[in-house]
C-alpha cells in the first residue's frame, strides 16, 4: 500500500483494528495519549506520532477510535489538527459517540475543507482480532469510497452505507447498542423467573428454558 494512514487511539478495539491494518500492509502514523500502548505496533513498523496532528498527513487519511464525545473533540481541536489535514483530507471517525457531536464535528471538518466520515463499530476486541466487525458509515460519498477499503482491512466483516448525512451511522450504532443490552437484560429477566419458579414448586423435569424457546419459536 502506499498510502501512510494515521490512526489514533489503540485502546481495546483500535489496537487490533490498527494492527490488522499493519497487518494489510497499510503504512501507519499512531498516536495514543499514552504512548507505550503503541509499543507492539511501533516493533511491527508503526511510526510513533507525540501529538495527534504528527499522525495527519495533508489531504491524507486519519482514522480515530478514542473513548467518548469529549475525547473526540479534544482530538480534533487540537493544534493544527484540522489545518494540517486540510483540503481532501478525509477524517475517519469510529469512537461511539452522539449523532449531534459527529453534525458538529462534520460542518468544523467542511469549514476546513475537509471530510468527515462517521463510521461507529459493532463488535468485541476479540471480533475485531477476528475480522468479523459490523460497520455502519456516513459521510460525503467520495470520501467514504476512499475509506472503505480500510475498514475491510481493519476487520469489517460488513460494512453498510446509510447515506451522505452524517449522525445516520451513529444513531444506527445507539439504537443497536439499545438493542442488544434489552435484548439481554429481557433474557437474564427470563431465565431468573423461570429459575425462580423451578426452584419453589419443582416443576420441570427437562431442561425448562428450552422450553420457552419452543413455544416463542
Ligand atoms: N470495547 C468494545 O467492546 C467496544 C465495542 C464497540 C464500540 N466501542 C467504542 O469504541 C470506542 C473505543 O473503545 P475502547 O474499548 O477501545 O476503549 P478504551 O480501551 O477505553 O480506549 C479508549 C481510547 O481513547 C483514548 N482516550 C480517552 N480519553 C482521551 C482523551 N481525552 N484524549 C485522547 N485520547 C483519549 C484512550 O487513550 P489512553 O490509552 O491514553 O487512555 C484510548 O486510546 C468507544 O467509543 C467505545 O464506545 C467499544
């Protein structure tokens, strides 16, 4: 590959994900807010940026995947961050974050003639090692056809374009993380009843959850 990406933030999921980009033969600029979470990719031929805006290359990529809004914010206002990515330069924005903090952050990136691409995870660290990452994504159409070779390559098993406007991704990523945690927390409420019940009057003599899935099925 001959593009050099920057990526920052290798906390649980970005360190696999920048790993497998390494791994795809991608050249990588990596900052981590603290530097020694860079060391196994650094020994694998990462170049270790000290600010985020050393991992940015003008009209390049720069990939980021750190903790929360505010986390992501402080990235991108940081010195010369936005300067030095400037025209066609393209932000790739992965940390879960608020449909109105990706608007904001998008229109702050068109101000500076550059792109942001919205492009929230679903899937565990251990998903991401195994390549089988889910990725909804959003942003200007050129940009996103730029980007998403690299999300195939950080480990997107699939990837699902919902359109040009910006916080579309981002609330599919809420409203499935609100999925998932009823989905389990209705499950555990489920089981503990039936449990509940089996333990006052003794009632099964088979395996009793299976039996609730027979009759939902
Ligand atoms: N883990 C999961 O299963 C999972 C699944 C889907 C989506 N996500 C989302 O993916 C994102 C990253 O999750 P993670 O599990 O990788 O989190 P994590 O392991 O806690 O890593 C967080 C990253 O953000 C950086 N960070 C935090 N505050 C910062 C700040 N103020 N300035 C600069 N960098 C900052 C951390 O730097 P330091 O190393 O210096 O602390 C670290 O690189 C989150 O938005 C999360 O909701 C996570």
């Amino acid at each position: 590959m001959s593009e050099t990406i920057g990526f920052i933030g290798l906390g649980h999921l970005g360190l696999p994900m920048a790993t497998n980009l390494l791994n795809a033969g991608y050249s990588l600029l990596v900052y981590n807010r603290t530097a020694s979470k860079a060391e196994s990719l650094v020994a694998q031929g990462a170049h270790l940026a000290s600010r985020p805006v050393d991992a940015v290359t003008s009209g390049g990529i720069v990939a980021s995947i750190v903790w929360d809004d505010a986390a992501l914010e402080s990235v991108v206002m940081s010195d010369g961050f936005l300067e030095h990515l400037g025209p066609g330069g393209i932000h790739l924005s992965m940390s879960t974050v608020l449909p109105e903090t990706s608007k904001k952050l998008a229109a702050i990136h068109a101000h500076h003639d550059c792109a942001y691409v919205e492009a929230p995870i679903f899937g565990r660290p251990e998903a991401a090692v195994a390549r089988n990452l889910w990725i909804p994504f959003a942003g200007p159409q050129q940009a996103k056809e730029r980007v998403r070779p690299l999300l195939q390559a950080m480990g997107g098993q699939g990837i699902f374009d919902f359109g040009e406007e910006v916080g579309a991704a981002t609330l599919v990523k809420l409203v499935g993380n609100f999925l998932i945690v009823s989905a389990g927390y209705s499950l555990r409420e489920a089981l503990s009843m039936l449990v509940s019940s089996k333990r006052q009057h003794n009632r099964w003599s088979h395996p009793y959850p299976l039996h609730v899935f027979c009759a939902i099925s």
